[in-house]
C-alpha cells in the first residue's frame, strides 16, 4: 500500500497503554518511523492480561490507528512480555570441540548445555544470552567462531516466564487478526533503543518504570548480567495521589503528570492546586509540597527494589555508566535526582535515539519498549530460528511457543 522498503511493526502491550509503531528499514538496517498508534490499556494489570476482549480492543485501536498514518495494511507484529512471573539467572555450559577448531555446532551444543537445568513445568525459557565464552581458560570472548581449542565453555543469562502469560499475549494478538512473529522480555527491548554501546560495556543499570512494573536489565561488558521486573510502576504513584488526597484516579493521574514532584526538596514554587471531590464533594485545595510528600515515599520504594537487585549482581560496583531511567513515568520531575539519592550512582533519563521518518512522535521515554521492539526485530529478521552472529545468539521463542501451545490445549 504505498511503501516499498521493508515494513516492520512492533507492538508494546502495556498496563497503561497499548502502543503500535511501524517503521520502515532502510537498506543499511536503519530505523524510519512511518506510523505510531496508541490506545489505552484496561485489560492488563501489572503487565499480565487478565482481559482478554479489553486488551482486544485495544490491539485493535492502536494498531488502526498506525495504519492510517503508515498508509500500510498490518498483519504481522513483533511485541514484547512483561510480568512479575519474569524471572533470570546465569548458568554455564562446558562441551568438548570436535574437530578443534569452534563451529556453529559446538555454540549450539555449549548453549544447551547451559540450558540443561530444571525449570517447573508451568514456565518456558524467553530468552537465552551469552555474555562470554571461555576457550581452554581464556575468557573473554565474545564470538568464538573460527578459533582454536578443545575446551568451549559459555556462560549465559537465562530468562523464564509463565507459559499462559505469553500464551495470552499472543491470544490477544491474533484475536486482534494479527500473526505474532516472535516476543522479546521488554525491559531487553527498551535496552536496544536507549543504551548505547559504550554504557553496556563500562556497566549500566537500565530501569524502565511503566504503569504497572519496572523493569530492570543490567549489562556489564557489553552483556546482560541481571534482569529482574519490579511489581510497582507509575499507576502505584496515582493511587496513592488517589487515596491520599481522596480524588478519583484520572484527577490524580492529571495531578501526578502536571504538578508531580518525586523529590520534595526540589519544588520550588509552592501555589495551591485545585483538586477535584470524589461523588460531587466539594473541591479542595493541596500544594506541591504535599503532593510531592505522597510521590516521595513511592519513587523512594522503586529505586529501593532497584537497588536491592542492582546488588545481585557481583560486578555491582563495576556499573560505570550507572543508571539510565526511561518508561513513561520516569520524565516526573525529581525521578533522576532521587534515583541518584537511593542508588547512589549517576543517573540520566533515556529515550529512543538514532531513528528516522517520524522520530519526534516516538522521542519519549514511554515509546522506549516500543521502538525497541523494532530494532529487535531488525536483528532477527532474513534468518534461520536459530543462529549467532556478533557475539550473541538470537532464537524465535514463538516458534517454540506453538509447542507450549500444542502442549496446553
């Protein structure tokens, strides 16, 4: 319908909102955003579905809307999973070169090796990472194609997730009449669109705080060390803006986003704000120094969760580059500064870089997920379900899952 590049669209289901973005690929695999939709989001709660015509109509609104603007007809989508259910850890493998020298078959045996662990019967492995191989005891190595030895040993990050938390991800999708081409964990995702190279391999801490989770993905030497999802997110600050003031939920979300303050000692201007009754009740008056006393308790907590997994991780002290803040409830004022309070690291903001056509509509930190969905699924495409390239190895879960899905029903 009009366009001649390679058309990709990512689809970021979120608690807050659903969010559809096309791009076109250009011929050196570059980003050209064409088209954006979002719809609000009821049918999830802390980024698992637990509606499944909601989020429905949703997908569909979004994904309409993205196609009106793209000028294209969308029938397949990449999109991302999130969730409490998340969980990581590292593992190593260790296998015998055959003909000493390493070839695809020796990653793939090493890799599996490392994925030979037990795992409950209601979870499925997302994703599976190297950070390093280590070749007859010289570590290091990123990819060990080609080189010489008898010993290969690899050390990977391992992501599991619940099997119906994706099933109905991708349930939602194709009752939308979309076709799911693969799915990738979301805070991995928004690690792709807002860290740079040289922040993964100095050490960073991403935390993605969205509506109902944050998400935290760490790298140390260029690879995944750590990666963790938070069940406390921005809809948390709103609530408690809710309760505490006793104003409905979208007068509260209208406070948190105009006035909103997560560091008390920043507000400088103190006016009073008006805020709407609950049930026809009179309106009352707050100032930001109050509001900024219900938000700072909250924003202190997620940082504290942050830490406390920040600190799982050995080379801790080695995260150079510190933290990088993105999702759309990090751009509340005073989220930096007390991310820098609690962790004690330099922190900055993050938002979608580097890309083209209508990159202004998606240079916010609540699309980070989004595009980082696309440049995901950049890498994946043109290839086999399985294969290594530049040091990491990509496969397509989704076509694993049509095997949980044959398993469940």
């Amino acid at each position: 319908m009009g366009r001649k590049g390679n058309i990709l669209a990512g689809l970021d289901i979120g608690t807050t909102k659903v969010c559809a973005i096309v791009a076109e690929v250009t011929e050196d695999n570059k980003i050209n955003i064409v088209g954006t939709g979002t719809s609000p989001s009821k049918g999830l709660r802390k980024g698992v579905v637990v509606n499944i015509e909601e989020t429905v109509e949703s997908i569909k609104k979004a994904v309409h809307e993205a196609e009106l603007m793209a000028g294209v007809e969308i029938k397949n989508v990449y999109t991302g999973i999130a969730g409490s259910h998340i969980q990581g850890f590292n593992s190593r493998g260790v296998v015998a070169v055959k003909n000493q020298e390493v070839i695809m078959a020796d990653i793939e045996r090493a890799v599996e090796a490392a994925k030979a662990i037990a795992i409950p019967p209601d979870r499925e492995i997302l994703h599976v990472i190297p950070q390093e191989f280590i070749i007859d005891g010289q570590d290091g190595i990123k990819n060990p194609l080609g080189i010489s030895g008898v010993r290969l040993e690899v050390l990977v990050h391992i992501i599991t997730g619940a099997i119906t938390s994706a099933q109905n991800i991708v349930k939602s999708v194709n009752k939308a009449g979309l076709e799911v081409m693969d799915i990738i964990l979301q805070p991995l995702a928004s690690s792709e669109a807002v860290l740079t190279s040289d922040e993964k391999e100095l050490g960073v801490a991403l935390i993605d705080i969205g509506g109902g989770t944050t998400d935290l993905a760490i790298f140390v030497n260029g690879a995944v060390s750590h990666t963790a999802v938070i069940g406390i997110g921005g809809n948390h600050l709103t609530n408690d803006i809710a309760v505490g003031v006793r104003t409905p939920s979208a007068e509260a979300e209208r406070l948190k986003i105009k006035y909103g303050c997560a560091l008390r000692s920043l507000v400088r201007e103190n006016g009073a704000i008006e805020v709407q009754g609950v049930g026809g009740r009179p309106p009352r008056l707050l100032t930001r120094h109050e509001l900024a006393d219900i938000l700072e308790p909250r924003a202190e907590e997620i940082f504290a969760f942050a830490t406390r997994e920040i600190k799982k991780v050995k080379q801790a002290e080695m995260l150079s580059s510190g933290i990088v803040l993105t999702g759309g409830s990090s751009v509340m004022e005073g989220m930096v500064d007390i991310a820098e309070k609690i962790t004690g690291m330099p922190a900055r903001k993050g938002a979608p870089a580097n890309i083209g056509g209508l990159a202004d509509n998606v240079s916010h930190p609540m699309y980070a997920t989004g595009v980082g969905i696309l440049i995901y699924a950049i890498q994946q495409q043109g290839t086999e379900d399985r294969r290594f390239r530049n040091g990491r190895l990509f496969e397509n879960i989704y076509y694993r899952m049509r095997g949980w899905f044959r398993e469940f029903f």
